[in-house]
C-alpha cells in the first residue's frame, strides 16, 4: 500500500486528473458569480450536471490508470518482485483507489457546493441547499463505483488508452443497447447507480429500491473486474 501512495503522490496523471476535477469545479462557481442567474434552480442544476459529468469521467480514468501503470511504466516485474503476492497488489491498488475516490468526492462536493452557496449569496438570491447537497454528494457513491469499473477495464485491457475506450464505452452505450431488451434498461448500471444516488439522498426518481441498487452496482462491478483480477493473478506476465 505505501508503494501504490508513492505512485499516487508523485506521478503526473492523478494531479493532472484532479487539477481537471478542481478547475472544473471553479469554474462553474467563477461563471455563476459573473453571471448572477435569477433562477434559484441554476445554482443547483448547473453544478451538478457540471461537476457530476467530469466527476464521473475522472473518476473513471484514475481506475484505470491505477490498474494499468504498471503495464504502461514496464515496472510490472519490479512490483511483482517486491511483492510476489499478486492478490495483494490489486487488493492494495483497488482499495486505495476507492478510498481516494470517496475522499475526493467528498472534497469536490463540499467544495462545488460552496462556491454555488457563496455565488446565490452574492446574487441575493434563496436557493435551496438541501437539494444542491444531496445532489453533489448524492453522487460520490456513483464516482466510487465508476473507479471499480475503470479498475475491472484496466485490468481487461492491460492499457491506459484501451481502457478508458472501454470503460467509457461501458458507460455511455451499454445503456441504449439494453432499451432494446424488454426490462433490461431497468438493471443497466447507470439506472442502478442512479438509483443508487437517488436512494441514498432520498431525491429524485428511482426504478429500484435501495437495496436492488447496491446489490446489482456490486454485481456489475464484480462482472467488469474479476475476469481481469484472474487473468492478472493466473496469468503470465511480461
């Protein structure tokens, strides 16, 4: 685990990840204080379509970015040198990975939700902060499991690039192909995470209940990072 830290402190693409996830959210709250909208409902919707979207995607890419550096660096053997037990590295560099998802969702989400505070305060006008709390952390559980998929991709594809195509591609088209199976949309891993957002902040509309919602976004995480999880831990590897 203080291995995975290093790599996470001192290399480029976890900083560059959340210097895009930090200037997304000053931005929107820069553009909200220039602006002054009338609308109570815009400072609200605004950050949270905004900083939901980009939150969704670096969290995604930072999955599989921790699952493939080794592969895109050609440190693989000298991780694997160091600790021979491979269960381990992928428990470590998972977990950690969650953890720092959580952590910075959690950050973002204070942090949006308080520029979005202080621009309606600026504008005189009354919002309501329940709805823009519950919208932002109402997320953080959908950016959580969105590093698992991109983890599980990592591990498939062995590749930074082939990776995020693939996790994107997951997380955008697998969607629209399941409306054209009668109930399958229902169960597809965005209505789930959403469902799983709305039924933790207890807004907005759900098609199951809390309890479907965790157990099938547990399920596809499983599908998407145990095929690769063997493949790593059973695997050759060069």
């Amino acid at each position: 685990m203080r291995g995975e830290i290093i790599k996470l402190r001192y290399l480029p693409t976890p900083r560059w990840t959340a210097a895009v996830v930090a200037a997304t959210v000053v931005i929107v709250g820069a553009v909200l204080l220039i602006v002054t909208p009338d609308d109570p409902a815009k400072y609200v919707t605004i950050p949270n379509s905004a900083v939901g979207l980009v939150g969704a995607l670096a969290s995604t890419v930072f999955g599989v970015w921790m699952a493939t550096l080794e592969f895109s660096s050609g440190t693989l053997q000298r991780t694997l040198t160091a600790e021979p037990d491979r269960t381990r590295v992928l428990a470590s560099k998972l977990a950690l990975a969650l953890a720092v998802a959580l952590v910075g969702g959690v950050a973002i989400a204070a942090a949006a939700g308080g520029l979005a505070n202080l621009a309606a305060n600026h504008a005189g006008v009354e919002i309501d902060r329940g709805d823009l709390a519950a919208g932002l952390f109402g997320q953080i559980p959908e950016w959580v499991a969105n590093v698992a998929i991109g983890f599980g991709f990592g591990l498939l594809s062995r590749s930074l690039g082939g990776g995020i195509a693939a996790a994107l591609a997951f997380l955008l088209a697998l969607d629209g192909l399941l409306t054209f199976i009668p109930g399958a949309a229902d169960y597809s891993f965005g209505q789930l995470s959403q469902d799983l957002s709305n039924g933790i902040t207890g807004t907005g509309e759900t098609v199951n209940d809390l309890a479907a919602a965790i157990v099938g976004v547990l399920v596809w995480c499983l599908v998407i990072v145990v095929p690769g999880w063997v493949r790593f831990v059973r695997g050759d590897l060069k």
